[in-house]
C-alpha cells in the first residue's frame, strides 16, 4: 500500500501548486499538481494555469500527482507537457504521484509517455507509477540518469523495452514487477540486457523489487556480469526468501556490492545472518511472515492491488 | 425566569441488559446519583406509564437500542405494521438470523415510531437530553443527516444521493466524475453494511463487510467483522443491488490520511458543544470505521511516519470549526459523536457521519474523564444557561 505523497523530489520540497499563488519559488521547489478535491479547478486547467505561469521556464523539476478522480489515462497530461517543452525545459518528473487511497497503484491508467524522451533532452530524472496501458517506445536519451517503473504488475513490453533503452548516462534504475494477476509477464533471463556496457554504462545502482519471482530474480543475478559492476542492489518489496537470500551470499560479486536493500522480505533471521557475513552492508528493514492455509504457503508482495 | 435543572435525577431509557446501559449507570453511582432505569421491552409492549417517573426538568439519557435480537425484531416488526405495503426485506421473527443486516426501513420506522412516543410522551416535562429524540430520528437517515450538514456549511463528501440499483450507482457515478464511492446503509450505524466501490471503466471492485447468501433464489445480506474484496462482476452487481433493497445512498470516498501505513479517521466526542475525546482508528483497508476495538491513536500522535508531521493547528483548528457547524444541525443534544475524516492532503477534512450514540469507547479519556463521566460532569458543572441550550 502507498501511504504518501512525496515530501521531496530531486531534492527539493515538493509543494502542490496553488493556481491563486502561481508559480513563486520554482529554483527550490518541485511543484506537484494534481486534482485537487478541497475546490473546483479541474486538473486540466490547474495544468494548464501552471504551464502558462510567466515563471514556467524556471521550473525545472515537476511532480504529477492524481490527474483524474474519474480514472482517465495520463495521455493528455504527456499532451500538455510536451506541447509546452518550448517554455518547460524539464529534468526531474514524477508522473503519478498519488497513493492508495486515492487510486491503487494498478488502477492508474496511463497511455504512450514516449513523447516526453523527445520533448525534455535535458531529463535527469523519470519516475512513473502505475503500468495500465503504459506504452514507453524505444528509449534512447543521453542525459537520463535516474528511471523508475513503480507498478503493481509490470508487462514485459514495457520492462523489455528498458532493458533494450540506450541510456548512456543512466546511473539508477528501478522496476517494479509487481505479479501476473496486475499485468506482470515474462521471464526474468530476458533482462540480460541490462548487461550491455554499451548501453548502460554508467549504471551503478539497481532496483529490481516488488516482484513475486524474486528468487528466481536472485538467482538470475549473481550468473550476470552486470552485479559486479553495480554498487548497489535494491531486492525491496518482493517475495524474497532464504532460498533467494542463500544465492546471493554465496556469490562473489555480490559480496563486493556497497549496499543491499531489502525493505519488506520474507528471508529468516538465519538468513540475514548469511547476507550479514559477505560484509555488504544490509539494509533489512521490515521482515514479514508468510500466510499459511491449509498446508499452502502465501507470499504478499509490498504493492500490487 | 425558569426554574433550573434537576441535575441529580436522571432517567437512562435502555436495554438494560447492555453493557451501555449498565456501565453509564455505573458511572452515575460513583457520583452519587441512583438513576431511574427503563427498558426499551417496557414501551415496546405499550407501558407508557414508566413514563411518568420522569421528572419535570430532569435529566434523560436514551440509548442505542444495542443488538439484542428481541429487541431487534420487535422494533421492526412495529416499524412493518405501519408500512403501509412498503416492499421490504423480509427480516423478522422468527426468521431473524443472528448477524444478519437488521437496519432495513421497517426496522427504521419502528425505532422511529418509538421515539416518537418518547418525544409525544414527555413533550411537557423539559428535559435535559443528552441525545434528543429529534436528533436521533435524524442521525439514523444518514443521507438527510449529510445532506442538512452539507447546507449548512459543513464539509461532507460529495453526495450521490440514494441508490436504487446497481445500474443507477454506475449512473450517478458517471454523472458526478467519481470512480471511487463509498456507499452506505441509508438507516445503518457506523460500519455496518458499507461498502467501499473502486472502477476504472474496464474493472471493478468492492470493499465491504457485507457477506451475502443466496438462500432459495432470495439474496440475504449478513453483516462481518471480517472486510472481504470482491472483483467478480456478477457478485458486485448482486451485493449493490441487494444493498440497494435495504435503502442505500452513494458518496464520494473521501481519499483518508495516512499514519503508521494505515489509513485513518478520527471519532469525535463533542460534549455541551465543545469537542472532548477525540481518537483515530487505523486500518489497512479502505473500511476505518468497523468498529471502535481496531488500532487507534491519540490525535497528538497522526505522524505521516515514524518521525514527522503531527497533524498541525490548521487542521485542529478546521476539526473544531466543524464541530461547531455540526451542533448547529443537532443543537438539542448535549452530546454528539462524529467521524471525520482528515483528507490525504492533511489541508481539509470532511464529516462521514454524526451518531447519537458514539460513545461507547473504552480505555480513552478527556481532562481525566471518560466519556461517560465527561457528560455527567457537564450536567453537574455547567452554568444554568448553558444546560438550559439542551432543555426541551
């Protein structure tokens, strides 16, 4: 479950623009819009009163939140940041801020964002929540250092299509895959193309999280070249067992990572220890318990709804 | 100048066998005050003469009529007598199933035909009411209750109106731009029969406590502690409809705060117009109010997480301002409770619901009071002019 809203986004406090006041401080603050339900003022007119601000150029970071409390898809909301890339010269965007209670994550409806690669060269950071009808075309931008798929079921034709991107400044990355009941599909050996120096060669740290296939994700890691090129490795919110837990301490290029992450997992206290012994250090916050039936075991990802 | 009120004599109007009963006329000993005791059953069976003990200018608490099962039955059985041939859900003795949703119009005009011989029947005595008749009738039709708030000036969620069917609720729904409602009992009280409805045009969802039963062809409606997801089409279409039988209405669902990963609402206790014990309940499902035994919190302690963001002054500020909107609708009751929702912005709130008989929390007070004793207290401490607000 998604509880909050951002406090911060490319470190600046985020504050929901307010039509009344325009845009008064865009160097330090990343301005979120977003339906808003205390008035009247449809999003798409909050929107539009942003982008037209006399201060539109000084903004460079901007957060998206609930464009539609009827369920709409993002596209106009790609529409009218990209026919205002004249003014917008964006680097940082979240697109879809908004928690559980005002829409769950694999309700959120989106269209094709590929638009926004074109339109914002100068993008350092993109962040998306929710996958529904989520379409990202062939990706290819020379700045982009940051990229985040937050879904609670993450199709392969999207998440193929990360793995396939030309990011040469690319530094984090971060997928959701969320399970197959919300859209997730494919096979985990397909993201050997995060492999590829040429394409991401800059790529440091790695989130593969929220998937129900995390061990097989752990155990697809530790045979990649890629783990030892990587300095951090986020495994958080997924169905992460002992059995995921015992590949990687037992590898070689995981022990040489600087951080592990795992906030929500279901590996024991005996596996901890395991992780614990390679030296990397272990963040393992939120250690669940799986659900038993009737002899069956339950696994519940952090976010899929 | 009218003489003042008898602040000793007080009448309970209960099911004595509830512990509210029992535990309000504890309250009431410890302070010395021995009240008179009558029993819904008595009035039921026509002995108004108990009446007559009432004192002039006394003190009279009604409560909840509970989930006795007679009580129940024998409410709804009067309230299908005067029905005039009103299609009803067929809920009554000796059919009456335990846990099955009792709060169906007939069960409604009973219970408001009850009071109604209370109110007709002491009119001349003027009483101090904790909780008056009138206000009572009004809170259990919760969608006039929300609609009088909403005019005057109280922030409710959007209101839909009443629902008669499934595809009336897609209907409104489409009209007034909402994917997410919240759609409610028309007579009932706090969670019961309440369900949480979630579409994006191509899925649909329900949250609800609602458990149904298709016993010979007729769909009968229980209610759980248990929340339960239902994502079947044909399952939603059945449940809202039979929802609908038992007289529903649909409003926005206000998108809750969060605290500790859960989200939350907030029941306020307002005594003598001034709100005093004030409690958030938390919940992981979109369903805060089931009951008052769940997680809560104090209202110092609404933290986004672990370390930040207490609820600030603004918002106190707006839940105080509210209470104060609030007791203008419902001026004839020294008490009243309310649950209120802090929007997930944290910058406004909105008023679920008002309850006559919300007091019954355990474990929390105010300025040392629990929330029995803060009502006596009220009627031993008050000035003479401020009783006399709650007299009639």
């Amino acid at each position: 479950m998604i509880s909050y809203n951002l406090d911060r986004f490319d470190q600046k406090p985020v504050a929901d623009f307010d039509p009344g006041l325009g845009i008064a401080d865009p160097l330090n603050t990343s301005y979120r819009v977003r339906a808003e339900y205390e008035d009247e003022i449809p999003f798409q007119d909050r929107l539009a009163k942003f982008l037209s601000d006399p201060n539109i150029s000084k903004v460079n970071s901007l957060v998206i939140g609930a464009w539609s409390i009827e369920g709409e898809s993002s596209e106009s909301v790609v529409e009218m940041l990209t026919a205002a890339s004249d003014d917008l010269k964006l680097e940082a965007l979240f697109l879809g801020d908004i928690v559980s209670e005002e829409q769950e994550i694999s309700w959120i409806e989106h269209g094709d964002i590929s638009p926004l690669f074109l339109a914002f060269p100068d993008l350092r950071i993109l962040r998306v929540r929710g996958s529904n009808s989520l379409q990202v075309g062939t990706i290819r931008h020379e700045k982009l250092e940051q990229l985040a798929f937050e879904s609670g079921g993450l199709p392969s034709s999207v998440w193929l299509q990360v793995v396939q991107a030309d990011l040469p400044s690319l530094e984090k990355l971060e997928l959701w895959f969320g399970e197959d009941n919300y859209g997730f599909d494919g096979d985990v050996a397909d993201l050997a193309g995060l492999n590829d120096e040429t394409r991401f060669p800059k790529l440091k740290e790695l989130g593969l999280m929220n998937s129900m296939v995390q061990n097989d994700i752990a155990k697809w890691i530790v045979q990649q070249p890629i783990l030892a090129r990587l300095e951090r490795l986020d495994m958080s919110m997924g169905a992460l067992t002992d059995e995921g837990a015992k590949a990687l301490a037992e590898s070689k290029a995981f022990s040489e990572l600087s951080s592990f992450k795992i906030h929500y997992h279901f590996v024991s206290d005996e596996g901890l220890e395991l992780l614990g012994k390679t030296g990397v250090s272990i963040d393992a916050a939120e250690q669940e318990e799986a659900d038993e039936d009737d002899g069956e075991v339950y696994y519940y990802i952090g976010v899929s709804e | 100048m009218t003489q003042s009120v008898d602040r000793d004599r007080w009448t309970l109007l209960a099911d004595l066998r509830d512990v509210r009963a029992q535990s309000f006329a504890k309250s009431l000993r410890e302070r010395g005050i021995e009240p008179n005791l009558i029993d819904y059953r008595d009035l039921l069976r026509g002995k108004l003469e108990d009446l007559a003990d009432v004192g002039e200018r006394s003190v009279l608490r009604l409560e909840s009529p509970g989930d006795a099962v007679d009580l129940w039955s024998e409410i709804t059985n009067q309230g299908r007598e005067a029905s005039n041939g009103h299609r009803e859900p067929a809920v009554s003795p000796p059919e009456y199933e335990r846990g099955r949703l009792a709060f169906t119009p007939a069960w409604y005009r009973g219970w408001c035909a009850l009071l109604e011989r209370v109110r007709r029947t002491l009119s001349d005595r003027r009483l101090l009411y904790c909780a008056h008749p009138d206000d009572i009738v009004f809170s259990f039709d919760k969608l006039r209750s929300q609609q009088a708030l909403a005019a005057a000036g109280v922030d409710v969620p959007r209101l839909l109106g009443s629902i008669a069917s499934y595809s009336e609720l897609r209907e409104k729904m489409h009209e007034a731009r909402l994917a997410r409602v919240f759609v409610k009992l028309r007579h009932g009280s706090a969670g019961s029969g309440v369900l949480a409805y979630e579409t994006n045009g191509s899925r649909e969802q329900i949250w609800t406590t609602i458990e149904s039963r298709d016993e010979e062809g007729e769909l009968k409606l229980f209610n759980s502690l248990k929340q339960r997801r239902v994502t079947d089409l044909r399952a939603i279409e059945a449940i809202v409809d039979a929802q609908a039988a038992y007289g529903s209405f649909a409003e926005e669902w206000v998108p809750k705060a969060s605290c500790a990963d859960k989200r939350f609402d907030l029941r306020v206790l307002i005594v003598g117009g001034a709100r005093a014990h004030t409690v958030a309940r938390l919940s992981r499902s979109p369903l805060t109010n089931l009951h008052l035994f769940g997680e809560r919190r104090d209202l110092s302690d609404l933290r986004t997480d672990d370390a930040t963001n207490p609820l600030d002054r603004e918002i106190l500020d707006q839940i105080d301002a509210t209470c104060g909107r609030v007791t203008k609708v419902y001026g004839k009751s020294l008490h009243l409770a309310l649950d209120i929702a802090v929007r997930h912005t944290r910058r406004s709130v909105a008023v679920l619901e008002v309850n006559s008989f919300g007091d019954l929390i355990h474990g929390v007070t105010h300025r040392g009071l629990t929330p029995y004793e803060a009502q006596i207290d009220a009627v031993t401490t008050f000035d003479a002019e401020s009783l006399d607000r709650y007299v009639s």
